[in-house]
C-alpha cells in the first residue's frame, strides 16, 4: 500500500504528506522526529514514503571501545613480554 500522496504544487517536493515509520510501520507527520507509537527515532522521507533510521553514534562509539579493551587484554594477555 503506498502512503497517501497531495499535488506537487502544495510545497513539499516529495508530494507526500506523511511518512512511515520504519519499525512498526505507523504514519506520522513529516516534520515528526520521533514515531509517536513505538518511539523509534527517525529521520527524512526517503522516495517512497519511509522515513530513514537516525544513525545511533552511542552504539558505534561503545562498539568501538569494546573492540579497543579486547585488543588490548589480547596483547596484555598472550603477546607482550613479561
């Protein structure tokens, strides 16, 4: 099913008039910044109608610290010399 779509004269270039939510699939505004049923941060409209995951730097942050503490213990461990 695809969202519900206004004239291209209304002033909005994409001519939708909601987005969808890319978690529960819910319709929201378009200046929404969060889905207001499951509370899914979310982003810009893409070209058909969804709207874009926001990227979650906190979780790419701690990925990288634990990457950085398991090669470090790895070199404390087995590599460095007594």
């Amino acid at each position: 099913m695809k969202p519900p779509r206004t004239s291209i004269d209304s002033g909005n270039p994409t001519g939708y008039i909601s987005k969808k939510c890319p978690e529960c699939m819910e319709y929201m505004s378009l200046n929404a910044g969060v889905c207001p049923s499951c509370k899914t941060p979310v982003g810009k409209i893409n070209k058909n109608g969804m709207a874009s995951r926001k990227t979650d730097w906190k979780a790419y942050a701690t990925a990288i610290a634990a990457w950085i503490v398991f090669i470090v213990y790895i070199w404390w461990a087995f590599i460095r010399e007594p």
